[in-house]
C-alpha cells in the first residue's frame, strides 16, 4: 500500500521510523499515565488493578488483530511467531531469565523505557545494559548459548497459531471478548485506566497494521513487527553509534517516541523527578536484572510487551508460552527476593 500514499521523500523503511515515533509517542503517554506495566500487574499491592488493566489491553489487542487478520491486511503466515517448530527450552529458559530480570529492576524493559523519560537514571541504566546484552544474545558471544538452547524444538505445524485453525481462533477471540466485558462490567476501574489500556491495546494493533499493510512495499519490504522492546532496544543502540551508516528505522522511532512522551507526560502531571542509585548494591542488582532480562528477553522471543500484549494478540502459542514463564520466573524471583539478594548480591541481614 505504501507505494499509493505519494510519498515520494521517504521510502518504507524510512518512514517507519516516523510511524513508530508516533506509536512509541502514544504508548509513553498513556503506560505513564496509568503506571502500565506487567510486574506491577504480578506483585504489587495494587496488582487486581493493574492486572485488569493489562488483560483489559491485551483483550483489546488481540480482538482488534484477529480483525486485521480477518480483513486479509496482514498475515503472519511467515512470520516467526508462527513458526511450526517452536525452541520450548530456549523460550522456556528466556522467559523464566526474563521474568527474575524485572523483579530485580522492579519493572520490564517497557516500564524502565517509559520511566527513563521520567527522569530515573537506573531505568536508563537499566536500558543501555538491556540493549548491549541482548545485541550480544543476537550477533555476540552470547549467541553461542542462544544456539545451544535453541536446538531443541516441538513441531507443531500449523497448531503454532491458533488463528490456523477457526475452532481455536473462536474459542480464542470469543474468550478476550468475553474477558473485555468482565472487566468492564465488574472491575469498576477508573474511567481514565479503561481509556489508556484501550489506547494501548489499540497501538499493539496500528503497528501490525502500519508495519505490515499501510507501510507495505513489495520492492522494498520491511519487517512485519509492532509494539515490543528487545529488538528494538538494539536497533536504537546500534543508531546511536553509526547513525552516518545505519538508517534510522522502526525501532529507533519507537523507542525516542516511548522516551520522549513519557518525559512530557512526567511533566504535565509534575512527576518528573531525578532519581539514581542508592547504595552498590542495588547497581549490581540493576544491572544483573539487565542483563537477565536482555539475555532472556531474546531467548524468549520477546518481552511482556513483544511476546506479550502484541505476541499472544496474534494468537501465536509460543507467545503465550514466554508469558507464562515470564510470570513464573517473577513470581519465583519475588518470593525468595529477600534470600537472593543476600546470597548473590552479598547483602547484610
């Protein structure tokens, strides 16, 4: 479709950087608004809140996709989330690395992304180790072990996306519609929390459809990708270093969109506040939680947001998988936190 919009300054791979600056823009806003974020969704003390709020978002995403899907706009059929042979030990494995990773920063790579524009030098800390260990994990020293987890695999064939098969798919679709209006009818949320987690459930759906039908060109195709963080992540990383020699592209859009908007939003509520490290200790527990979460977030397949809200939208069962370790890795993390920090990070009773 892209060729039929005129452009004629920018081509696809361009002007994506453009496009997901507004969705990182939209994605910022509204996650710092209603402190969106996975951990928080898991732990917190107001977790049944922010777990409304998250399944709210992801519901709407995945009715909003399988929309897109239906509509034949755009098809996943070669996409890697629906892959037939899913690498169980590597997801497994990343997932559960991931999940203990954001109990130690104390929250996931989006949430450290839209908090960096707040003016918390540890969730920028947290950002650049994140990108470096999972740019390693893909084309480093670290992609040795990425390959030797990765060898074991479970064929599922066209079972790998539920959206292959129409029984699944409505049983699927059904089910987060069904969720949407539980929790609109009974969790009793502050209308501003519905407002921004429909935002975000939304946003999760305009980047596969700019990404893979508005922004679309035959000649010069781009990846098929919307909101997530890990890749993105390395590809801002990577921008920042050879900018005269690597073209700004998705991920450098979303990722500046995420910062920038969450650092006006911080601003406009009077909550921007520069906040660093309080003691060694916690550097080092910072930055292992880094660089777990970079680690597993490529093993994985994704982050909560990437294999997540946008992975489980397109109804991809490796998605699904990686979130479930996800939480289990967090969960466990949470329980024994107390313990792990005095055995690893040395820290006193």
């Amino acid at each position: 479709m892209f060729e039929t919009l005129g452009i004629e300054n920018l081509n696809s791979s361009s002007a994506s950087f453009y496009f997901a600056l507004v969705l990182g823009g939209l994605f910022g806003y509204s996650a710092e608004k209603i402190k969106f974020c996975f951990r928080r969704a898991l732990i917190n003390d107001d977790r049944s809140q922010a777990l409304f709020a998250w399944l709210f978002a992801l519901a709407i995403a995945t009715l909003g996709t399988q929309a897109v899907i239906y509509k034949g706009w755009v098809s996943f059929e070669n996409h890697r989330f629906y892959s037939s042979e899913i690498p169980y030990l590597a997801i497994a494995t990343g997932g559960f690395l991931f999940g203990i990773g954001m109990i130690f920063t104390r929250g996931c790579i989006s949430r450290m992304t839209v908090l960096a524009g707040t003016g918390n030098i540890r969730a920028l800390f947290v950002i650049l180790i994140f990108a470096v260990t999972a740019h390693s994990t893909m084309k480093g020293p670290l992609s040795y072990p990425r390959l030797m987890l990765s060898e074991p695999t479970l064929y599922l064939g066209e079972f790998a996306g539920l959206a292959n098969n129409s029984i699944l798919q409505t049983v699927s679709i059904c089910s987060m519609a069904i969720i949407s209006l539980l929790i609109i009818t009974r969790a009793r949320l502050n209308l501003r929390i519905y407002v921004f987690s429909f935002i975000i459930g939304n946003l999760a759906v305009l980047g596969w459809l700019g990404t893979g039908y508005i922004l679309y060109d035959e000649f010069e195709p781009i990846e098929l990708e919307s909101l997530s963080f890990t890749r993105p992540a390395t590809d801002t990383l990577f921008w920042s270093l050879a900018s005269t020699s690597v073209s700004a592209k998705f991920g450098a859009g979303l990722i500046s969109g995420v910062i920038l908007s969450a650092f006006l939003s911080s601003l406009q509520s009077k909550r921007f506040e520069i906040k660093s490290f309080e003691t060694p200790i916690q550097t080092i527990q910072y930055i292992t939680g880094a660089m777990l979460m970079g680690f597993g977030g490529v093993l994985a397949g994704g982050c909560t947001m990437g294999a997540g809200i946008s992975g489980i939208s397109t109804l991809s069962v490796s998605a699904f998988f990686a979130i479930i370790f996800i939480g289990l890795g967090a969960k466990l993390a949470n329980r024994r936190l107390r313990l792990i920090r005095k055995l690893i990070f040395l820290e006193r009773a």
